[in-house]
C-alpha cells in the first residue's frame, strides 16, 4: 500500500463543500468568539473537553447501541481511562494553540499520554499487521506505517489542505490515521482527538461524537473510507454545532454534561 497512489485518489474522490455551506456553523463559532471575552470559556467549556469529550470518546470505542457509561458512576479502571484521556485533550488544546504545524510526533505524544505508558507500545507505531476497517479482508503493512504518516502530515499541512474548512480538514485527517491504523492499543480514541486539530486551532470547540452515535460513527467511518463521505462531515458538523451549543448555554441541559466526580 503506498501513499503516493492512495493520497490523491481521496482528494479527488472526497465530496468537498464550499464554505458556505457551513454558514451556520461559522456564524455560530462567531458568536461565541464575540462572547468569550465575558465568558472566558467558562465552566461549559471547561467540562465540554474535559469528562464530557473523555467519558463520550472513550465509550466509542465499545461501538454498542447502549454504550452509556459517559453518564453513570465509574469504576476504577475506567475512572483511571477517563483521567488519561482528560490528560491528553489538556495537553492538545494547548498544542492547538501553538503556531507552530502539526506534526507525526505531536500524534505520537498524543498517544503516549493516553496509554500513560502502561503498555510498551505507548507512544510508538504498531509493528503487526491488523485486518482493515474495510469488510475485505486486507491486511495493512506495519513496516510501512512511519513513511505513511510522515506522508500524511506533509498532506495536512500542505496548502491546499488549508483551503478547506476545518469540519472537512477533521473528517479526512481521521479517514487517512484510521486508514493507517498507526497504533495497536487505542488507536481509534486517539485518532479521534487528534483530528480535532484544525477545528481547536481555528477558534471552535471540538467535534465530540456521542457515545450513543457509535454505530452511526461506525457506518458513517466506513462509507467515508470507500470515499462516501457525506454521512461523516454531516455527523461532524452536527458534533460541534452541538459543542457549540452547549458553550453558549443552548439547550444546555439535553446533552448532559456531567462534572467528574
């Protein structure tokens, strides 16, 4: 599998938008700019990224109709995930802010933080072959991994990648980590906080998934890979107007924002 035949076929293939079709979004992130000075990204904000993007990243990766633990009391091993993951998006809003490009060791810190270094392959590539996301029975190279995503982060930060808007710039920084499978242990929790890069470093709070949408993610990831992407930039623009939401104090009690204990 080589990423100079794989890359442009998903720009060419990927149903791009035009920034206006964004609209409501942008005006939505606009009006929370305005209002940050007073609210200085108060308490919602400060819950939105940390147990409520932690306890709903987390149950994705159960990928089950009833993965409900985002909101009941937690016991010891996952109390233990959630402090590792609100870890991690801590240090990533601050390398968001940074000037600085995104690059392959920012994704391989990432993931140091989240597994803690409790297992050995904390922070480093996968040297197995895993099955593909894809139900066709290919086998993804680990020896190729390190070329693949030094690849796609020269891809990220090309400049017309910067011509997209940032719901679109998530949805194929996700499609191209998940294709990579660049971990073995939590690769897909890691994959999906790293890809609100842009959308952090643009002004917005991230696209946090639903841990109830699990199986909507799940379809909508796999049509994206076979270049069907409209499901995902919908479930992801619908995330952060949400997120967005929820930081103005719209409709603040539907999505059930719940305080660490």
């Amino acid at each position: 599998m080589s990423d100079q035949t794989i890359k442009p076929v998903m720009v060419e293939k990927f149903e791009l938008k035009s920034r206006h079709q964004f609209h409501d979004l942008i005006a939505k992130r606009k009006r929370w700019d305005q209002l940050q000075g007073e609210l200085n990204k108060g308490l919602p904000y400060k819950e939105l990224v940390g147990p409520y993007w932690g306890r709903h990243n987390c149950a994705l990766e159960e990928v089950e109709p009833r993965s409900d633990w985002h909101n009941v009391a937690l016991d010891s091993k996952k109390r233990r995930e959630l402090q590792r993951h609100m870890h991690a998006s801590q240090w990533f809003l601050a390398r968001a802010s940074q000037e600085a490009n995104v690059h392959s060791s920012d994704l391989l810190q990432l993931h140091t933080i989240i597994t803690e270094n409790l297992q050995s392959q904390g922070g480093c590539y996968r040297e197995s072959a895993v099955d593909s996301i894809l139900e066709v029975g290919n086998s993804l190279d680990w020896q190729l991994i390190p070329d693949l995503v030094e690849s796609a982060f020269d891809w990220f930060n090309a400049d017309s990648f910067g011509e997209m808007h940032e719901v679109e710039k998530t949805a194929l920084m996700l499609m191209r980590l998940v294709d990579i499978h660049p971990f073995d242990q939590e690769n897909g929790k890691t994959i999906r906080l790293f890809s609100n890069y842009f959308l952090l470093k643009a002004g917005y709070p991230p696209a946090i998934i639903r841990s109830e949408k699990a199986l909507v993610y799940a379809q909508a990831l796999q049509d994206a890979l076979q270049f069907r992407t409209g499901a995902l930039i919908k479930l992801l623009t619908e995330s952060v107007m949400e997120s967005l939401r929820l930081c103005l104090g719209e409709d603040y009690g539907s999505a059930g924002l719940v305080i660490l204990d």
